[in-house]
C-alpha cells in the first residue's frame, strides 16, 4: 500500500487538525536528531495536512493518483506475469519481495509530497487565471474601452454555445475590487486637498469645530450643526485661513452651504447613481478633535431608511470634529457626508448621502430669519402678540427625525401641559420655553433646541445632528 500523509502519521483521513497537530509532535519526538529528511517529511505533513484548502487539494491528490496506480498495478501485474513465465521457461529464479529501509519510506512520502504539491500549484493557479478573466471582463464591461464575451468551448473545433461560468469565476467576480479602485495612499492624496477644517465661535465665546468639503469654486459644504450658531467662521485649508459665511442652509437635512471668498481648492467628485452597498468599503476624512485631515477606513455596515431616503452608516471610524467630512468610495468619489456618531454603541456612525447635496432645498436663509430663529425664547415681553413663541408653540404637533428616524407626536396647551408619544411611548407632564430651549418634563426632561419656529412648521435638536422636523397637524 502506497504510504500517504496519513498514513505517515498514523491518522485516518477523517482526523481533524487537533488530531494530525498532535500526531505530529509524536512523531517529531521520535526522530533522531540528524534525521533531516525526517524532519523535513513532518514538517510539509503538517503544512499541507494543517491548512483546510491545502488538505482538500492534497486529498484530491490522493483520489488522482489511486486512479493512477490502479492503473499501474493492473499494468505491473500483466508484465510481473509475464516476466515470471518467461524465468520459469529459463529456469531463473524470480526476486522475491523484501523489506522496505526506513531511507526508501522517506523518500516514498517525499514523492507522495511532490506530486501533491504538484497538483495543488496547477489547481492554485487554474483559479488564479479565473480570477485574472473575471477581472479583465468585469473592467471590461465599466469601462467600455473592450466588450466582454463569454468565453466559448470548443466542441470537435467548432465554437459553440459560451461555457457556463465556474464557481472560482463567480466567486472572482463577486470578489473583484471596484473598477479604478485606488489604494488608501492614492485614494487620501488625491482628496485630501479637497477637504477643510471650520472654526465656528459664538458670540459667547463658545464655538464649535467641524469639516467640510469643497464643492466648488469659494464653496464649502458642512453640517448646519457645525455652523448654527457661530457669528463667525472661519475655514482652514492647507493653502490658509479664509472667511466664510452661510449661503443656503436646508436644516432639515443638516446641510449647509458657505461662501469662502479666496478659497481655491478642487472640487469633490460626486459618485453617479450607482447605490452604495453594504459591505461596501468607504474611507472617511476630516478633523476629528481638530486634528486636520485624518483618514479612516471601514464599510457600510447598514442603509438606513429614513421618509427622505436611506442614510449611510459605516464603521469608519469619526469623533467629534468629523461632522461634515467627506465619506468616500474607492475610487476617491463622495458617497456622502459624515453627520453624527451614537455614543451609545460602538462604532455606530452615520452619514447622509450624496443624494441629499444634490437635491439640497434652493431656499435662501436671510439674516431676519436666521436672527429670528436664533432668539426664539425671549417669550416675556412678547406673550401677548399672536405670533409670539411662546403662542406659536400651542397646539398639535407631528414630528420627526429625517436622519435619525425618531417619531414625536406632542399636544401642546396653553396651560404649560403637554402629551403625546415619543418613539410609540406615552407621556404626559408640562412643559417650558426658556431662552430659546423647549423642556419637556415627564418623570425625565428631555430638552430641545428650537432652530426654527413658524405657524405650520417647527425644527427641534436635541443634540449634534438630532432633529426633529415638526409639522402642525
């Protein structure tokens, strides 16, 4: 029987690799110390034995050659036969059969080894050249440089129907990287220069720090949340500082616009309408804590569906400051822009898709109403007035979170009570409007920044990049 790897270990086929690392160290402990060819057998074993696809190749191996050396025994016993008659008819004795040296058994598993090895290489590379085809048509076929044709089999030499695609070919396909996909060190160098830091101070001193991204020539695109409530802006770009101010602002979707006189910088490429994918890889640049154009990588590891369409979240990494990067596919195109993280769970961040800056709301914010919207609360001296906050606030409310996707339905009376649900949950209590901040008390408070307050229409935040846009019902 011809030896095998197994059968050099003394494992059945079926051994796991507990069993064959085990036999191994056996074995190993069993050899003399200059026995190099020994050595090298029980260590090719557990290499090839030890590794499933290497196993799977290997056992395969084993099926082929069985078929071989049946067909060699048939082959040897005919000639074996044969040789003896012709000795008898000589009368010369036949050789008989003797014991194998230890040296030979080595050298019958090492041929055992290279034939395997040989096997496994001529598989390995037979997948290899799928994936190469798979590659070249998918390439093929996005860039339109070449049409890709199914490959055809030959039939008697005739062309014939295309070859039905293997399995390493499917797998290859699926598995090709994106057409044009640039390594991260390519990737960051050609976007970095289109990516900026923004300073936002309030007139109390306080400010904010956020990203943004170039949109073109002096434009500049950010969340409303990095910019809200800073009287002055200021954007860092690798060629200086420049002024900025806000130019359209649609808050519902935490976007906003600046006007950056002097800055000139390229532009980001907006991906096509292909769809972003989970699984997808994307990178993330921006200046998260103020530390200037820093890259991550991660997936999509969701879409998330929202009443205005999916937002994107992704494991790249972001911290406070990332708000307002960009978020990239690999081919360096802006697949959206970074918003807000959940400190609640772990690497949960999130961002709104590039179909939201392409479709951002055309109404201007003039300096009235973003003044008017900045001082709700000063509700004293205009309680009186039909129009005042504090009576703009009375009545029915349906509200939700155009990112987040939370729900707020509240009743809000005259009388400072409140009820409603929020997330499908019930509560009552009372309620209050104080410089500019809805409270609302019941059992907890949960406190609200109110950034716009019309007759039809109210926008509530209770943090970065949690709104609430509310219609009056």
């Amino acid at each position: 029987m011809s030896k095998t790897l197994y059968t050099l270990l003394g494992v059945p086929r079926d051994a796991d690799a507990e069993v064959i690392r085990d036999a191994v160290n056996r074995r190993r402990a069993l050899l003399a110390p200059d026995d190099s060819a020994g050595a090298l057998a029980l260590r090719e074993a557990w290499s090839t034995l030890g590794h499933p696809q290497r196993r799977a190749a290997y056992d395969a191996s084993l099926h082929h050659l069985a078929q071989q050396a049946d067909a060699v025994a048939a082959t040897t016993a005919t000639a074996g036969a044969t040789a003896a008659r012709r000795a008898r008819r000589a009368q010369l004795p036949v050789a008989e059969p003797t014991g194998i040296s230890p040296l030979w058994w080595w050298v019958g598993a090492a041929v055992v080894l290279a034939a395997a090895g040989l096997f496994w290489r001529q598989s390995h590379k037979g997948a290899q050249r799928a994936a190469e085809l798979a590659t070249q048509q998918a390439a093929a076929g996005q860039g339109g440089a070449a049409i890709a044709r199914p490959a055809l089999t030959q039939v008697g030499g005739d062309a014939t129907a295309p070859a039905m695609p293997t399995a390493q070919t499917q797998s290859a396909l699926a598995a090709a990287p994106a057409a044009g996909a640039l390594s991260p060190e390519a990737l960051f160098a050609a976007v970095a220069p289109s990516v900026v830091r923004i300073n936002a101070a309030g007139e109390a001193g306080d400010g904010s720090l956020g990203s943004g991204v170039v949109m073109g020539r002096e434009e500049v695109l950010t969340n409303c949340h990095v910019v809200r409530r800073s009287n002055r802006l200021k954007v860092r770009h690798a060629s200086g500082e420049f002024d900025a101010r806000l130019q359209l602002a649609d808050e519902q979707h935490d976007l906003c616009r600046l006007s950056v006189p002097g800055l000139a910088a390229p532009s980001v490429t907006l991906a096509g309408s292909e769809p972003v994918r989970v699984g997808q890889k994307v990178f993330a640049i921006g200046s998260p804590q103020g530390l200037d154009l820093t890259l991550s990588d991660g997936l999509v590891s969701s879409l998330r569906s929202t009443p205005d369409g999916e937002v994107i979240q992704t494991t790249a990494p972001v911290s406070p400051g990332s708000s307002g990067g960009g978020l990239f596919n690999e081919t360096g195109q802006l697949v959206g822009l970074v918003t807000f993280q959940s400190t609640s769970g772990q690497n949960l961040n999130f961002a709104v898709p590039v179909s939201w800056i392409q479709r951002m709301s055309a109404t201007q914010l003039g300096s009235g109403e973003r003044s008017r919207a900045m001082q709700i609360g000063a509700n004293t001296p205009d309680a009186a007035k039909p129009d005042s906050p504090v009576n703009l606030l009375v009545g029915s409310w349906q509200c939700y979170g155009p990112i987040t996707g939370r729900g707020l339905t509240m009743v809000l009376e005259a009388s400072s009570r409140v009820t409603g649900t929020f997330e499908g949950k019930p509560f009552a209590g009372r309620y209050a409007l104080q410089n500019g901040v809805l409270h609302l008390m019941s059992g907890t408070t949960a406190s609200f920044q109110v950034e716009e307050l019309k007759p039809g229409r109210m926008v509530l935040n209770s943090g970065e990049a949690r709104r609430l846009v509310c219609s009056r019902n």
